[in-house]
C-alpha cells in the first residue's frame, strides 16, 4: 500500500516530504478510520539523556502526520486520488503536544490519529503516540486548508 | 555571555544540547525579563515548499528554548550558578505553537520567551518567533521540574 507521503507531489516538508533526503521521512496509511504512522528514531534525535527522543521529535511527528490524514481526506472527500489536480494543501493553524511518559530512544514509536472535527477549512486531528504498548504523548493538530498561492509565495 | 546551553552539563537534546554534534544547538540568553534565542535555518528544514521552514522546527525551537529559560530560572531563585551541583533539570509537561504566518528559511529566527507562572515544581513559559520584525508564531510551554533520578532510568 503506498504511503500517503508518497502520492505527494513536490513536497520537501523535512517532516514528511518524499523530496527531502534529510529529512524524517515519515509514512502514514489509513487503517480504517485511523491514520497509522511507524517511525524509528535516530540516534542524535535523543533528549537530554541519550536514551529517550527530544520533545520536538514528538512534536514534528504529530504535526506532519496528522496534516497528511487531513489533507489526504480532502482527497477523498472529492473523490479523487491522493495528489491529483489540483493539489489539497494544509497548513498548521495550532498544535499542541501533552507529554505523558518519555519516549524510549531504542523503540519504534507509533502513531494512531483520528479526525476529530473536519470543515471545509478545518480539520481538527488528534494523535496517540506510543512506545510498545505505552502512551507516551498525546497531540491535538488544526490543519487549515490553503490555496496553491501559498506554496508560490514568500 | 554564556549561553544557557553552554553551562548546562551532559545535555545531549538534539534541540538544545551543546553536547550534540548533529543536533540544532541553539544559544538562549536572558535580556532583562525576557529569553532570547537566534536561530538560523539549514535549507533541508524546509516545509512543503522550499522557502519556509516546517512547523516542527519552531515547535523544537520553542519548546527545547522556553525549557532552558525554566530550568536557567530555578537555577536563579537558588542562587546558584546554572550546571551547579545539585542538577536542576525540567520537562516538557505541555506544548501549544500557534502558527500565524509562514517563517522563511532565508531569514534569522528570533525567539523572545517570558516566564508566564513559576511555581516550585512547575514554570509556564511563552514565547513569541519573529523573522524580521514578524511574529510568526507564538508557543506556551508548560515546564515540570524532575528529579535526577529521571534522567538515569529507562
């Protein structure tokens, strides 16, 4: 099954763009009505004790895969495949992380997401990550559609 | 000065670890009342588009800053030099990013963190980004002071 990531065209999102070879390269696919990511960590990507991952590693994974549920439900919602013409682009309008445990370093982290709320704007997305069995955070992601303007501007 | 960063000891997080070769290495010092931080984007921590950066940059950013403007605080109202023994370290319980704007990746980043509520074991944190004279977007980040114990199980 090919990961949403990778029916994105042009996107070299360090997060999860399938363009940016340095970056995290995150895939995401829907399982029933979850959006289901497995991301193994790197080394350096530690906190300040080298066995757990740094916050902001929890916090980039939350923010790109839940915008790739939203924007890939758009897709289907106009019954078109994920990246045809024209493009569904999303933004993030807020995102906030509640850490509960620390994230072992060793271990493949998972994330679950469902979508919350979906507007013709808005999609509200929230995530469950987790080590083995422990839930070690909780992410809630606004998603915000934008025009293809935005990627051609700045 | 000396970075905050700079006297904190065994610090290896890939945000704000002087102690990380790979990781962002960022510098925050105190101006009066407020926390400041610079950083200057590589080009691979694009967003989707090649001229801004990606949102989980400046969560890192926000979140790994306004961490080391709380434990360099709790250092201050002990009278100790911050990395003195006893270790003081914190973190993060939560973090909320609202992003208002796209931040360009060609630009410097500004980060300007103020002390919101410091309580024994808890510190609110907000902080504001700018590049240029633009604010960007804007993080609260709930800080939880832990025991040394915490950063030697796992």
């Amino acid at each position: 099954m090919t990961a949403i990531q990778d029916q994105l065209p042009n996107n070299h999102c360090y997060g999860c763009g399938a363009d940016n070879a340095h970056g995290l390269q995150i895939k995401s696919h829907w399982q029933d009505d979850e959006c289901v990511c497995r991301y193994t960590p790197r080394p350096e990507q530690c906190a300040g004790p080298l066995q757990y991952v740094y916050g902001g590693l929890i916090a980039s994974l939350i923010d790109c895969h839940s915008n790739c549920a939203a924007m890939s439900n758009y897709y289907r919602l106009e019954g078109r495949e994920i990246g045809s013409s024209p493009e569904i682009w999303c933004v993030t309008g807020r995102l906030t992380v509640n850490y509960l445990a620390p994230t072992p370093i060793d271990t493949e982290i998972e994330l679950r997401a469902t979508l919350e709320e979906v507007g013709e704007r808005k999609t509200v997305v929230k995530s469950r990550v987790y080590s083995g069995n422990t839930l070690t955070a909780e992410g809630e992601m606004i998603a915000v559609r934008v025009p293809q303007s935005w990627r051609e501007t700045g």
